[in-house]
C-alpha cells in the first residue's frame, strides 16, 4: 500500500494532520514505519510491540534478581536455568521460515548485535553478509548446541514461541504483549505474576532494538476520495482524545498496541511497575532498521522466509555459518538489484 514509487502512490500524505494531532508528541521511530521519503501516508495505530516475556522467578532461582543486562549475560543466566530445570529449553526462539515471529524474534536479536536491515533503497542498501550476522547466527547455534532452544524450534511459524512460553517450555521468549494478553484472558495469575515484560539485553556494543510489525494496518485514505478533507477531520477528532486512546487501545491489549504518543507512555506508566518497565520499550521499537521505512525488498525476504532457512542450512545441513550467510546474502541480493536496480 504504500508505494515506493511516487508514480504509483494511491495514498493521500497526512503530514498536516500529523501537525494537527501534535507531530511533537509521537515517536518519529514508529512514524517513519508509515512513511515514504520522508512523508507520512498512514496513522499507526499501535505497533505490536516485541519485548521479551521473562520468567523473573526461574531466573531469581539462580541468582538473577534483575534481567540480564546483555545477551551474552542472557546466555550464561539461561544455561544456569537449564541446569537447575534440565525438562525447561529457556530460549524459545522462533526460527521457523513461513511466519511472521520468525522475522521479528530474528531481527530482534540481530539489530541488538548491530545488524542492519536496509540503509537506503539501492543494492548497497542491503547489510547481510556482515560480521554482526555473523555473530547473530553464532549466539544461536552456541545456545542451539547447548540445548537452551527448543528441538522444535526449527518448524515454528507464529503459536510456537508463545505455546513454549504458556506451557512453561521456555522462559524467555521474544513476542508481543499479546501472550500476556493470553496468560491474563486465561486467569493465570501465577504465570502473570511471575512474567516481566521487558526491553531486550544490549548488544555487544550496548546496542538494544525492537524489530516491530505494523498491525494493525495504519489508518490511511486514498487521494481519490471524495471526501478526503472530512476523512482528514475525523483522524484528527480520534486521535486527540489520547485518554481514550490510551484506555482502548494501550491498556486493552496489555500494551500490545504500544502508543505512538510520548504522553500517554508517561501516563501508561504511572499504572504500576509492570507498565513503566514495558513502556521504556517504546523508543527502541523500530521497523527496517535503519531506514525505518516501507521497503518491497525486505517484505519479499521475510515472506520467503530467508532468515529461518539460514538456521536450517547451519543446523540441519552442518554449512560453516559464514557459508549460509554468503549464501543467503547473495539471494538476498538478487531480489534488492530486482527492486531498486543494479
């Protein structure tokens, strides 16, 4: 829907009611996700926010009264989880190839040890066979090869991170607020109590991201409309209500509509310490890192799902993990020079 091409935009930009609603008060990271060259042609609702869901009382059990500040801290406070729970695999990552949470659990991970999805619409843009990819892939095979990660793990599309969570199978998991929506529908209170929703640890250069999913679409109107200046009006008479939008969108899903607005995340955060923690996870969602911006080269890597066939070549077929990541980049490649050009 929103095209790269400014031939073939169907989409009537909404810079000036952005301006109406307070430009000033919303995340220009979460913007951008709607935005095309710099102008905004939807009005997200709230993107889904992928934090962890972190078993705080199985890792206070081995000496953890705070998350783990780093992955490679992570990866340690896991390995003593296992110990201590050898029936528990406590990293459900989702590394499957036809889904949506493989993308996000992946690029998650990825961004936080300084890889890039795109930088520029162009076949420079494109960052893959990079030392951070590298070293992704390396943490996951190190935690895969210590059996922190479910067996299973390898076939998952979107249910099985958040079945590893629910089920107690795992006790970190990389998904938005949605299976604490679940956990709460379900009156599971103890797994409730015993769940924080957090930022991701920092890379090894103190990187921290959030790869995000717009959903619901962004609220968007044609430039052929017959009443595009009514339909303009009535966005800004939404929107401006940000205590409505708070209670209904925010507070309804458990956060999983994280707010686009700096002041209801202040606000959202003075219900209690489970919202203050989830909401300083705001600033750090991002969606096509670094560009920030639609892109038809990086939707057709993820709907073919290259980053899950990557883990299935290192685990399953034993290639070198610089070999997969060559591989992959090169495919990669040929759909970035089909896109953009050579």
């Amino acid at each position: 829907m929103f095209s790269e091409d400014p031939k073939t935009r169907v989409l009537e930009p909404l810079d000036d009611v952005i301006n109406e609603i307070g430009r000033d008060d919303m995340f220009e990271n979460i913007l951008k996700m709607s935005s095309v060259d710099g102008k905004v042609y939807g009005i997200p609702i709230g993107p889904d926010n992928n934090i962890l869901h972190y078993r705080k009382d199985l890792f206070e059990e081995v000496g953890y009264k705070q998350p783990p500040d780093t992955w490679d801290e992570m990866y340690e406070a896991m390995k003593k989880v296992k110990e201590k729970h050898p029936s528990i695999y406590p990293f459900g990552l989702c590394m499957g190839s036809g889904g949506e949470d493989d993308i996000y659990n992946f690029e998650t991970l990825w961004w936080c040890f300084g890889g890039k999805s795109i930088s520029e619409r162009s076949s420079k843009g494109l960052h893959f066979n990079e030392q951070p990819t590298i070293d992704t892939y390396n943490y996951v095979l190190k935690c895969w090869n210590d059996n922190l990660i479910p067996p299973d793990a390898l076939t998952w599309l979107g249910p099985g991170n958040n079945n590893a969570y629910l089920s107690g199978k795992s006790a970190v998991i990389i998904n938005a607020p949605s299976v604490y929506y679940q956990i709460m529908q379900q009156q599971n209170f103890d797994l409730a109590k015993a769940t924080l929703c957090i930022p991701p640890p920092k890379g090894p250069k103190g990187d921290r991201f959030i790869s995000c999913g717009i959903f619901p679409e962004p609220i968007s109107i044609f430039k052929e409309s017959k009443n595009v200046d009514l339909a303009k009006d009535l966005l800004i008479h939404i929107f401006k209500d940000k205590d409505a939008y708070m209670k209904s969108c925010v507070l309804a899903s458990y956060g999983f509509m994280a707010p686009i607005f700096k002041s209801v995340v202040e606000n959202v955060k003075k219900q209690g310490p489970w919202w203050e923690i989830l909401m300083d996870a705001i600033p750090l969602v991002w969606f096509n890192y670094p560009l920030g911006e639609p892109s038809r080269a990086t939707d057709e890597i993820g709907t073919k799902g290259m980053y899950g066939k990557v883990y299935s070549r290192i685990i399953v077929d034993k290639v070198p993990v610089e070999q997969a990541v060559k591989e992959a980049h090169e495919q990669m490649l040929e759909i970035f020079r089909r896109v953009y050009g050579s």
